[in-house]
C-alpha cells in the first residue's frame, strides 16, 4: 500500500490558488487534510449555545468560530487547525492579517460527533504543544466535556471529564458557571 500524502501548508496554499478544493472546507492536522462536512443538529446546536455563552463573558470580538489558529513550531508547517470555537486574550487589529497563535488564546473549544479520537489526541497534542491554556472537548456521544488544563511543556496536567451532573467554567472566568446538561439541551 503507497504511503498517504502528507502536504504542508504551502501545498495547500497552492492548491487552493489552483482552485482545486472550490465548494469544499478542510483543515490541516498533521499533514492530512481533514474534510469538514456538514454538521448535524446536536453540533451545531452545541456550538451555537456556546457562542452565545461565551459571547456574553468575553464579548463577541474575542470569541472565534470555526476559523485557524497558527500551530506552533515543527507543527506549524504541516497543521492549520480551526477549532470549532475559541477564546482570544485580546481582540486584536492584526488578526485581520494574520491568525492568532494558540497562545493567545484563553480556550480552545472542539465539538466532537464523530471526530472524537482525533479530538481528545492527535488536537490535544498540537494545541497543547501551541499553548493553548485550556482545552475542552465537548463529546456528544457521550454526552460529556472533558476539560485539559495545567499546561506544563507542552501537555495537559489535568484532564477532567465532567457528565451532565457537573457544571462547568472556563478557568479564566470561574464565577460565569453552566450546567453541562444545558449543552446536550437537557
């Protein structure tokens, strides 16, 4: 069997000059593009309620849906990924020009319907490495978050999965607390 593809960034920057992925969206993890199809109901009901949660806290400037973060280092070349949400320190000018690095965020939200093997590792790791403070997966199949935090070289220290029971705060706004079972509309 041939080996899989592995394309830079560079690569994909050509060919989406080339027109090769018109109509289509995609991110890059690790050199593999990564087709994003359409969401069914519960994602992108979580996302929306998300947005709407965090928009209050830290203002609708500062939270990013669906768009890049710059990886960091040795990633930065072959990953691109966008994070079905985030929370930016700053809203600043210059992300007009430029993606904001993981490390400016304050916390780095994925939705996982079918993605969540790739979203508790392989998204994990890289956001991890970039500096993202915190990290959530919110997995609807198992109708719980599980929350990373405690960045130390390059890894989550504290990894916590929270059911429907607990509630939940991002460790930057601890006092704007939600019930987890809100997300999955219970």
């Amino acid at each position: 069997m041939p080996a899989a593809t592995r394309y830079s960034r560079s690569d994909v920057q050509r060919m989406l000059e080339a027109g090769l992925f018109d109509g289509r969206r995609f991110e890059l993890i690790e050199g593999e593009l990564i087709d994003k199809i359409g969401q069914n109901p519960p994602h992108a009901g979580v996302i929306q309620f998300l947005l709407e949660w965090l928009a209050d806290i830290f203002g609708v400037r500062r939270v990013r849906v669906q768009l890049s973060l710059e990886a960091a280092g040795a990633d930065r070349d072959f990953s691109l990924p966008e994070p079905d949400l985030a929370v930016v320190a700053e809203a600043k000018a210059e992300y007009r020009s430029r993606h904001p690095r993981a490390d400016e965020t304050l916390l780095v939200i994925e939705v996982a319907d079918t993605s969540l093997r790739l979203d508790t590792r392989t998204k994990r790791d890289l956001y991890a490495r970039a500096g993202a403070p915190e990290y959530w997966v919110v997995s609807i199949p198992n109708r719980e978050v599980i929350v990373h935090r405690g960045l130390s070289n390059g890894r989550y220290a504290q990894v916590t999965a929270l059911s429907e029971r607990d509630t939940l705060s991002a460790a930057c706004a601890p006092e704007r607390s939600i019930r987890v079972a809100l997300l999955f509309g219970s």
